[in-house]
C-alpha cells in the first residue's frame, strides 16, 4: 500500500484547515451558550456580540497582514504567531466577567492553603522521592552552569515546614565532609551543612486576600473544594 507523504506546504495547509475547523467549532459552541453566558455575565445582545467579537479581532486585523508577514518572516513563523495570539484572545475572553473586565488586567490565581505540619512535610518529602529527586537535580543542573563536580549521593534531601513564615523550606543537607570544586575555587561543607533550595507559601483565605488587596488588585472571588483543602481566586486589577 502507497505511503500517503505530505510536503511542507501540504503540512501548513493541514495545520491551517485544522485551525479553522476548531474555530468554528468554537463559534458555534459560543453561539449555543450565548444566552447562558449574557444571563450570568448580565450582559444585553450589543454587550455580548462585542465580547464574542474581542475573540475574532486578532484573527481579522492578521487576514490583512498574513501575506505580508509570512513573505518576510516566513510561513512557520507567521504561523506560530497567529495561533499564539488567538490562543491568548480566547484566554483572555475567557475570564471576562463584564463588557469593562475584557479590556482590563485579571488574575486566576490557585492556592495550596496551609495544613498541618505533619501533612505538608510528607507531601514535600514523599515516600516515592519525587520531591527529593527534583531537588537534588539542582546539583546536576548548577554542575552544567559552573562546571562544579557536586554529587547528589552525597547530599540528603530535607524538607521542614515552618510555621512563622507559613512556608515549607527545602534543603540539601551534607551526608559527610566534603568539597566541592569548579573552575574558579572551590568551597567545604561540613557534615550536615545545608543549603537552603526552595520556599513554598502556604496562605489562608484571609491572607490570600490581603496580599491581593494589597498588589492592587479587587473584585475577588474565590472557590474551595468541600474540605478547604485548595482555593481558587480571580480578581481584578484596580
């Protein structure tokens, strides 16, 4: 049986039909959801077609502009573009809450919010060592930057969390004496030195929206899961 193969060109234009099949496909799921969506937006016919409208305005003002683009930049590249930015339109439209909200700065924010401190530490030190392998490949990572010949066998992956800062800290902690060299020196580190490689926040609802209030933004509203475990915020800038 004959291998179907496509040129390049025939690849673009694949890409493109793609493209245009989802985004009408999204026009009509759009079209279908229209009413729900004014009714909860409290948006009239005129406010809804221009926010319907902010989706496609990229897509039209680079019709005119493709050709000249993609002559002098290339097609891959034009391309690439495009679909970023329509990408980012629809995004953005996606979180307007208001005819004004679509033009104005906003924020979908996911909080892990604080638990004890037994729980919070497991989480960062699981059984598995997903969470030490990935703070142990820091060594490897600072090894390729610097040329510095740090072992990751002889460091030990501590994680603690620390209830005045409500944050976890992580650390690599020396297994035994030990020195570390690189092109330019070197440095010892003692038996159970550390080095401090990570912080992670913890918030409550009510400091999660001071810091919001705070960075100047408002209008939030926030959404938990039944155990107030997690939180997600969106908020406005002000």
């Amino acid at each position: 049986m004959r291998k179907l193969k496509l040129s390049p060109p025939g690849i673009v234009l694949a890409i493109l039909c793609a493209m245009y099949f989802l985004y009408f496909v999204d026009r009509t799921n759009l079209a279908i959801a229209g009413p729900v969506m004014a009714k909860d937006l409290h948006l009239n016919s005129t406010q809804l077609g221009l926010v319907f409208g902010a989706f496609g305005i990229p897509f039209a003002l680079l019709q005119p502009l493709g050709g000249a683009i993609g002559d002098r930049f290339g097609p891959r590249l034009t391309l690439t573009l495009c679909a970023l930015i329509v990408c980012a339109a629809t995004a953005w439209m996606g979180l307007a809450g208001g005819i004004v909200s679509l033009f104005s700065a906003k924020l979908l924010l996911g909080i892990d919010l604080v638990k004890s401190a037994e729980e919070l530490e497991a989480a960062y030190d699981d059984e598995l060592g997903v969470t030490a392998a990935f703070n142990l490949n820091i060594l490897l990572h600072i090894n390729r930057l610097l040329g510095s010949d740090f072992r990751p066998r002889d460091w030990q992956h501590k994680a603690v969390f620390n209830a005045a800062q409500s944050r976890v800290e992580m650390y690599l902690r020396a297994r035994r004496d030990l020195t570390v060299t690189w092109p330019d020196g070197a440095r010892m580190f003692a038996s159970g030195a550390e080095i401090h490689t990570e912080n992670s926040y913890k918030y409550s609802r009510a400091s999660i929206l001071d810091l919001l209030q705070r960075s100047g933004f408002g209008q939030v509203r926030c959404w938990s899961d039944a155990d107030n475990r997690y939180l997600v915020c969106h908020a406005r800038a002000t």
